[in-house]
C-alpha cells in the first residue's frame, strides 16, 4: 500500500452566492499581469449554462481527459505519434473567443479628449492588441446569473432534456465554483513532451515549471476542465498553484479564505496510490465508490504507519484525523467529483445544491411544522442533472446524498421550533442524531479552523525527491529520466 496525502477543498453548493470575491481575490494575487488577462483561475460559473471557457465540458469537441483503451487508460486528445506530428499544432485548443478578448476602456479619453460638441467616451479596447472593440461579445462570467435561461441553459451537456428550462415552472440555477482539481491522475502532466507539470509528492499540487515550459499547449488540450491557461506574453502555461505559498506556512487559499458564503473547506486526505490506475478502469457509474475506496481511515494505525514510512510527516497525519473533507466525501458520503468520468481523478469535491423543503401543503397554505420532503421528480434541480455534473451518471449515490441533506433540513428546523422530528427521518437517510448535529455543526457553525484544516510543510526534514515524487502509477512514473510505460 503506498499511502500518501492530498490537500483537497470541498465547495458546499448550496451556500454559494453567486458573488465572485473568491474570484476576484485570486486575480488580484495571481494573474493581475500582463499575458493573463483573460485567465480565472477561480471562476465560478451558473449552472445549467455554458461555462468557462464556452462549452469546456464537451469532450467530443476538446478531446480532454482519459479514455480505456483495452486494459489501459490512454490521453483521449493523441498518442505518442500524433504529439510529434502536432508538436506545432493543437487542433483541439480552446480559442481566444471561447474564452473572451480581454478589454479594458480608455479611461484617459474622458479628461484628455480635446473639446468636440459630443461629451468624450470611455471607450472598450482589446488588452492583446491594443486596437478598438466595438461590440463586447464576452468575458469570463458572461452569462452569470442567465445560465438557468433557455439562450445558455440548452446549451448544458449535463442536460438529458432542454425542455425543462423551456418553461418558468420548471427553470433552475445555481453556481458552480471551480478552481484547477489538482488530479490524482492529472492528463495535463501526461501530455507535456518537455515534462514542465509536475505533481508535488508532499501536498499533490499540480505546479508547472516555468523554466521547462515551451508553451507547446498540449497541457491545454489534455485538461478536460481547461484549467491549464496559455500566457501570449511569456509563452508558458500557467494555471492554479493552490495558493502553495500560504498553504506551505498553514494558511488556507485566498479564494476560501475571502469567501462571503463560508462554502470551501480545506483539508488533507490520504490515499492508496497503488489503487489509483485499477480504480479508474471502473464504468463510469461506479468511479464514485472506485474514488472513495482509495481514500483512507487516518485513525486506521496501519495507514498512519504506511504514510510515515512515505515521508507524510506527524503534522499531516495529523490534520488528516481532524480533516473536514474526509468527513464530508469519506465519512458521510456527501461529496462528490467534477465529472469523474474524465478519468483525472479530481481532488476537489462539491456538496449537490438542494432544492427547498415545502413549508406548505399545495393551495392550502398551511405552513407544515416540520417541512415536507417533496417526490425526487418534482425537484427544482433534477437528480438526473446533478448525476451528469458530480457522479458520472449515478444517480443513486446523489439520492443517498440529498436524502441525507433532507434529513438533515427536517431535523434540525424540529429542533430549533422546540419541536423535535421523529429520529425515523435520520435513521431512514442513514444519519443518527450525533452525525446530523455534527453535519449541521460543520455545515453552519463551524469556526475557520474548523472548516480549514491545513498542516505548515516542513521542508527541511523532507528529502529532495519527495517535492518532485510522481503519482507512481500509469504514465506518471516517472519525472525526471526513462520513459513512460
């Protein structure tokens, strides 16, 4: 068993607000420069609707992530052959106007224009060419809050039937944060020629080496989430570092440290690498359960034996026991990874949105006591959507996750009228009474180091080779030497 740890955040989808300050806090911290204009390396997007770039998750178009080819997984965008033949040319990037022209106005012109009869404008100009826009066709959040409207909403691949965001009656929205998922089985490192991206031993942060980088973009094409961005000024890729400067000293990532509506927890998971390649040769429906069978118990002695004998020091071990999001995704089962049949194994997990509890019984409008579970089939925000988006299709393991989520509602709003529900609700979801009053403590009352638990990196008493050690499996071998299996 090679046991080793992964800082990983966790988005609770229904506290989120839509108000970009995480966004905004990356930007100014990380690509205020010139060549990143147009990055987000924190973005978040309204879903159902296109996203960031236009239509990333359309891997027919982008050719990103992994596919089984046999008893292997191979990089769905080429081969070894087609990377030498398209070493100069990537059929699969996403354009410039997929993302948007970042624009900025003249500003200047409104106090230095010379006196005319018309009052003098600020007028929008592109920041890569410096020349006029007449008409702004986007931006990094061009469709926020319209996503749940039919003009973006049908154009969503998670969706099974565009007529449900035809009608007002049937119409749902809701926000989707998404920052680089740091992969355990990351095809943006696989596909690098020049071994630029590299996997980080000691917290699995996916980092690119400025040094190596030739901008070739197969990082680009290869990320099925388009979360690798090239930089047109320097000629590298650059893309989310998990803010590893402020993780390495213990503190948390400014996009969750900003955050209005408290919805990102942080925390350390350890996993058995040696599963990591087996787990993802599953179907789609089951790479939920492959996923969380890989995470580990830190209370288990063995693991915590295993993961020393791998350099994973006390400290990290740890914040593993008291780690928010191996309750969340291990423990309680309610977090889940972005589209997991891309085959990264992503290390980002989200809380499904849920849809309200009715407070009264149709046209009577007598307000229920303890709130009313509606029918899975009359839910604003279909199981079936919500499948697509975190489960791969399984819609049974978003069922057990929401029930609990209902339960979890209807028992505490008994609670807090003094008028306790029947523990059946809890039972029935598969919760007790002590896992829904730590569920709510976490989900509402939770301090900052509650939801934040990040060990400070002792890096000198780690060797060398762990900084730069690989995922150790598939064609993540090896980074420095030799060649893929």
């Amino acid at each position: 068993m090679d046991v080793r740890a992964q800082i990983v955040m966790a988005f609770h989808l229904d506290k989120c607000i839509g108000c970009h300050t995480c966004s905004l806090a990356c930007k100014n911290i990380w690509s205020d420069r010139r060549g990143t204009e147009y990055m987000w390396w924190n973005n978040v997007e309204t879903k159902p609707g296109v996203g960031y770039p236009r239509g990333w998750e359309d891997q027919e178009r982008y050719r990103g992530g992994w596919v089984r080819s046999g008893h292997r997984l191979g990089l769905k965008s080429m081969g070894r052959g087609e990377t030498l033949a398209s070493l100069f040319y990537q059929p699969n990037l996403p354009s410039i106007e997929d993302y948007y022209e970042p624009f900025d106005y003249d500003y200047g012109n409104l106090a230095g224009a010379p006196d005319a009869a018309d009052q003098p404008v600020a007028g929008a100009f592109s920041q890569i060419s410096g020349k006029p826009i007449e008409e702004i066709q986007g931006s990094g959040n061009w469709d926020d809050d319209l996503g749940g409207s039919r003009l973006y909403a049908a154009k969503d691949s998670n969706l099974s039937d565009t007529a449900i965001v035809e009608s007002y009656a049937t119409m749902f929205m809701q926000y989707l944060p998404r920052i680089c998922n740091h992969c355990l089985h990351p095809s943006c490192v696989a596909s690098c020629p020049s071994r630029a991206l590299y996997k980080r031993g000691e917290d699995g942060v996916v980092l690119v080496d400025q040094n190596i980088c030739r901008g070739w973009r197969f990082c680009v094409s290869a990320c099925p989430y388009k979360k690798v961005y090239f930089n047109w000024k320097s000629g590298t890729a650059e893309k989310c570092i998990f803010c590893y400067p402020r993780v390495e000293t213990g503190q948390v990532n400014a996009c969750a440290q900003s955050c209005v509506g408290r919805i990102r927890y942080v925390g350390v998971l350890l996993y058995d690498a040696d599963g990591v390649e087996a787990a993802l040769m599953k179907e789609d429906a089951q790479l939920v359960e492959a996923t969380r069978a890989l995470i580990l118990d830190p209370r288990d002695r063995q693991v915590q034996l295993d993961a020393a004998k791998n350099g994973v020091s006390e400290q990290w071990i740890a914040a593993a026991l008291s780690s928010p999001v191996y309750t969340l995704v291990k423990e309680f089962r309610m977090a889940f990874p972005l589209h997991p049949e891309f085959r990264t194994m992503p290390m980002t997990y989200y809380i499904p949105s849920l849809s309200p509890v009715l407070s009264v019984q149709g046209d009577t409008h007598r307000l229920l006591e303890q709130g009313y579970i509606p029918a899975p089939e009359t839910l604003r925000v279909p199981y079936d959507y919500l499948a697509r988006l975190l489960a791969g299709g399984n819609r049974q393991v978003i069922e057990e996750a929401m029930g609990k989520l209902f339960a979890l509602r209807v028992f505490m709003r008994g609670e807090n009228l003094g008028r306790p529900a029947d523990t059946a609700v809890l039972s029935r979801a598969g919760l007790d009474r002590e896992g829904a009053l730590r569920l709510y403590r976490l989900f509402t009352l939770a301090g900052f180091n509650e939801r934040n638990v990040i060990p400070p990196q002792q890096r000198e008493d780690e060797e060398s080779e762990l900084r730069r050690k690989e995922a150790g499996f598939g064609i993540l071998k090896k980074v420095k030497g030799g060649s893929d299996d």
